[in-house]
C-alpha cells in the first residue's frame, strides 16, 4: 500500500532525528559536564570566529576524548548492524550475525597473539584486523570446494573456522603471564571503547566506510538472493559474486571495527530486527535504517557504560545484558515471523 | 521461441540421473512432465535453468547453446517459477513481483515508475490485482503460485518452467493455477510444468512427457500418451482410465487393489 510505503519512510526519518540526538547528546554526557549552549558554541568556533567564553579542558574533552569515543561507537554500532542485516539476507536466515564468518573469532585471535607478543598499540589493532579478514579468506576458500550447497558449506566453514580461532585464544591464554598479559587479553575480548583515541577513528573507519559501499549499492538485489540462491539465479542474478561482494563488505565492517574496540556482540544481531519491525523487509529502506539504529544503539550503551559505575563497565558485557533479553523478547512476541 | 535437449546426460557424483535425454518443445503449449520421485524430472529442469553445470549433451534455447548465455540473457529466455515456498522475509507482494525486472536493470539499479507498472499489469494478468499490498509469505499456498507466476512475465521470458506448481495447493487452488498456465500457454508461453497428477496432464496440458530412469519414455498428446499401461508401470499400482462420454475427456482412477499391473503386484 503507498500508505505502508509512507509510514516506513516517516519512521526512517525519524529514526534519522533520533540518531542525530542520540550523537549530539553523547557529548554531554560523563564525567566532565559540557552544557548544550556551550557544545554548539565550541564546535561552531571551528568553522565560524566565536569569541572563547569557555576553559580550554572543555575544548579538550570535547575534541580529543568524547569526539573520537562518539565518532567511533556510532561508526561502530552502524557497521555492525548494517554487515548483521546484510548477512540475514544473503544467508536467508534471520538468525545469522555478522561474525558467522569467523571475522571476529579471527580478529580476536589476531589481537590476543599481538598483545602476547607484546606488540604496540597500533600493532595489535592491525594484527587483529588481518586475522579476521584471512579467518574469512580461509572460509570462502574451503567453502568454494564444497559442491552444491555453497552456502550451508559457509555457514559451516565459518563455524569450524571460529572454534579454530578460539581454541587458540584459549591456548595463547593459557600460554600468558597472568599477571599482566592475560587480564589485557582477557579485558581486550570483553569490548570496550574506553581506549578509542583518534588513531584509532582514522585506522577503522575508513575501512568501515568502504565497506559500506559495495553492499549499499547492492542492495535491491540482496532482497532476490534472500528468496534463495535457485530462485535469483533464474532472474538473472549472479549469485556467487553478489554474495563475494556482500561478505567482502561485511568482513571488512566487522574486522575494522573488531580491531579496534574487542568483541561487542549482539548488535548485528538484534538491531536489524529492530529495523525490520520499524521499516519492513525491503533492504531499500532495512539497510539504511540499521545503519542510523545500530549507531544510535551503540551510543546509548556506551553512554551507559560509561555512566553507571565509576570504573567502566566494557560494553560488550553491555550490549549482551541489553541484546539477550531483547532477543527472547522477540522469540516470545514474534516468534513465528523471525 | 524453442527448447532443444539432445541426449542430456548427468550426474551427482557417479550417480547418473539423466540418460541421454531427448526432446523438442515449441511455444504455445502447456507440458506435463510426470515421472516418480529420482525419475530425473527435476534434475532436467536444473540443467536448463543452469543450475547444474557439468552436464553432457544439449540444451539449445532459441537454437543458441544455453551455455553461450549469460545469468542475465537466460533469465530473459526462461523463467523459473519454485515450489511454493515461505520466504524468510516478508515482502510484499507486488515488490515480490517487481523483482522479476532484475535481468533488465542495471547491476546497482533499483526498480521505479517504469517497473511497478510493469509488475501492476503482470498481476492483472492473473487477475490478482488485489492482493498488491499484501505481505507474500501470509498468502495462501495457491496465491503464493500465483504471485511467482506474476513475477515470471515481469520478467518477460517466454518459456516458464515450473517445479510441481500443485504440489501443497487445495483442490481449487489446483485448479485454478493450472487455469492460469494454460491461458498463459494459449497466449503464446511455452509452459513447461512437472506434476505428479495424471489428470493435470489429461485436463489442461497441450503435451505430456514422461520420464522413468532418466529418459523421456514419451511426448504427446495426453489422451494418446497415457495409456493404462503406462501409467501402471509409472507409478505400480493398478490403474483405470475411462473416457467421459459428455466431454470426451479421459479420466484416471485408482482400479482393483491385488490388481497384477506391470511386472508388480500391489498387497496393501
């Protein structure tokens, strides 16, 4: 009906409202109190000569702690669900995650090998980052040999290929000083953007950006392989490249943004749910929904956590406590839709 | 427009399925493929749709070899209608239909103006203008067909096939689906169908084609085709076919249990 068309576009619209003040109030929030008045005066001092009415820590806290930590939870949380929705489609599964593929399990095992071998900060974030593209690489790899069934052969190479990866982060756990290594390990694969500086901003999201990209453009036709592989192939689809391109997408998404903050779960997993109840199926208005919603999403749970206690709560323990509940919740209510 | 298949052969692993399988079917008529269960009916329909690959023998469209086309040019050829299936996501129905188009847009296109009529007019066509703005997978079985079948002249190719468009469908359903098919087929379609219903084949199909252990055993006329004996030794079981004086059409029934039929003795 036009009218479902027009109530879809209005929720995406206002979903695009509540993100901007999801953003915009991220700064305000912590332990350093930054009024409104003044957060629109410092950031238009930046483009427009405003005479400085205001301490230079507030510039500080602004620019160089909470810009990047807000940049990077907004990024984060829409790369995530956006690869999660992406995911669901091409694998016709709504229970499907972004780190099916092993993307994460792979980036876990990367960082915990760089901080045992006492690599620098950069060092671990970028060995992270190339195990969970490889973990990927080995699984479309494996599963390219699988005759007939190549996607179930993905599903399970990935399975396989993150119990692989995480009986070697146990190992190299075993391995580590306790004293020092294992709790920095241990601590790096709960989650947490408490550490996000602006190096980190310019090393994951160009990647996440890119990719972004390839399955934005894409995305009408991942509502056709959705249907399945047979069916969008009879309407003239090229299944094996649509699907490279979207799990090229997603690993890319999901390492970038693994690399750099540790393991936050749940977010590819719950948010596009959210999206779909609000704006429906079609990838057309799901894809960007998830984007704006998975952003919104991540900035309210970091806020949390790093409001509710005086020692930060990681927020991959976070978005768990908010995801599981909210997931049972849907099983309950819509469980024959999922 | 044409189909060819000249001694297709194919294999799962060194399982052979189909057995030199040869036949031609032109445009303007509705086949019924019938066969049991392994009989190959299936397998034939992947190799022409492209799914299998590896296949020996061949498979000219258009008097072109189907391997010479691209996933986009065959999909203009043949479309492809599945087995009423739950989609996992619930579209609705008449974007279902506008995603027949994808063959004749461009790889980041997306469908507009231009494609939603063609889809409206599709569904007219039908006649299930109505169900526009319903959501897919809460149809029933029958109207799920139906919608497939609007999405395949969407998507503007002349050979449809479809896999055992009855099988799941009430009685009136059938009925119905088969109606449509066979209006399509006299509009110029070439509608090929599996089924595993004779009387489909006797009431609707222009051909009937059947297939056991991998061959075409025969192509024709159904009411000539598909004789007693034929089907008893398809299916094994004692068969009955009688002739409705009124209409002239052939009927089939189920005949005497214990009844000796083909090499094969039926004791229920």
């Amino acid at each position: 009906m036009e009218d479902r068309e027009k109530r879809y576009n209005n929720r995406l619209f206002i979903i695009g409202g509540f993100f901007v003040v999801c953003f915009f109030c991220s700064f305000l929030l912590g332990r350093y109190p930054v009024y409104p008045a003044t957060l629109v005066k410092v950031l238009l001092s930046r483009f427009f000569p405003i005479e400085v009415t205001w301490p230079s820590q507030v510039e500080t806290v602004i620019f160089n702690v909470r810009l990047p930590r807000v940049l990077m939870a907004a990024l984060i949380g829409a790369g995530l669900s956006f690869a999660g929705a992406a995911y669901q489609g091409i694998f016709k599964n709504p229970m499907v995650s972004p780190d099916v593929l092993g993307a994460s399990s792979g980036a876990g095992f990367g960082a915990a090998l760089g901080l045992f071998l006492s690599f620098g900060y950069g060092g671990v974030s970028l060995c992270a980052f190339i195990f969970g593209l490889s973990a990927v690489g080995i699984v479309c790899i494996v599963s390219s040999r699988v005759p007939y069934n190549q996607v179930l052969g993905l599903v399970l190479s990935g399975i396989m290929v993150s119990s692989l990866a995480n009986a070697a982060v146990s190992f190299i756990k075993l391995v580590a000083d306790p004293t020092n290594t294992l709790p920095v390990i241990t601590y790096w694969l709960m989650g947490s953007l408490a550490s996000i500086r602006q190096k980190d901003v310019f090393f994951a999201a160009p990647w996440i950006l890119f990719g972004i990209i390839p399955i934005y453009l894409l995305r009408w036709r991942i509502n056709i392989l959705s249907l399945g592989d047979e069916e969008a192939r009879s309407m003239g689809i090229h299944t094996g490249r649509l699907r490279l391109a979207v799990v090229l997408g997603a690993t890319l998404i999901t390492s970038a943004s693994v690399s750099v903050s540790g393991l936050i779960g749940w977010v590819g997993l719950v948010v596009p749910h959210l999206a779909r109840m609000l704006v429906g199926s079609d990838y057309r208005r799901l894809l960007p929904a998830s984007l704006l919603l998975g952003g919104s999403f991540l900035l309210i749970v970091d806020n949390v956590a790093r409001l509710i206690t005086t020692s930060e709560i990681p927020i991959g323990i976070l978005t768990a406590f908010v995801g599981a509940p909210f997931f049972l919740y849907l099983i309950l209510k819509e469980g024959n839709r999922l | 427009m044409e189909l060819m298949i000249k001694d297709l052969e194919f294999s799962y692993q060194k399982h052979p399925v189909l057995k030199r399988a040869s036949f031609t079917l032109k445009g303007g008529q509705l086949i019924c493929v019938l066969g049991k269960n392994g009989a190959g009916k299936s397998t034939l329909f992947r190799c022409i749709l492209g799914f299998l690959k590896g296949f020996q023998g061949t498979i000219l469209i258009d008097e072109i070899r189907q391997n010479d086309y691209s996933e986009r040019e065959l999909a203009k050829k043949i479309a492809y209608i599945p087995q009423n299936h739950n989609s996992v996501f619930g579209y609705p129905v008449i974007d279902m239909v506008m995603m027949g188009t994808a063959a004749s847009l461009s790889l980041f296109g997306s469908p507009g103006k231009r494609e939603r009529e063609k889809a409206l007019a599709a569904l007219k066509i039908i006649g299930i203008e109505g169900l526009k703005d319903r959501i897919y997978s809460q149809l029933s079985g029958g109207e799920q067909q139906l919608v497939l079948i609007a999405r395949a002249i969407t998507q503007e190719a002349r050979i449809l096939l479809l896999d055992e468009p009855c099988a799941s469908l009430d009685y009136g359903n059938q009925i119905r689906v088969m109606r449509e098919l066979k209006s399509l087929s006299e509009k110029g379609y070439l509608v090929v169908m599996s089924t595993h219903n004779p009387e489909h084949a006797f009431y609707f199909a222009h051909q009937a084609m059947v297939m056991m252990e991998g061959r075409v055993k025969v192509l024709g006329e159904p009411s000539k085709v598909l004789t007693k004996e034929l089907l008893e030794t398809l299916y094994q079981v004692s068969i009955d076919i009688y002739k409705d004086e009124g209409s002239g059409r052939k009927i089939c029934m189920p005949g005497e249990e214990n009844q000796i039929c083909g090499n094969y003795t039926t004791v229920l």
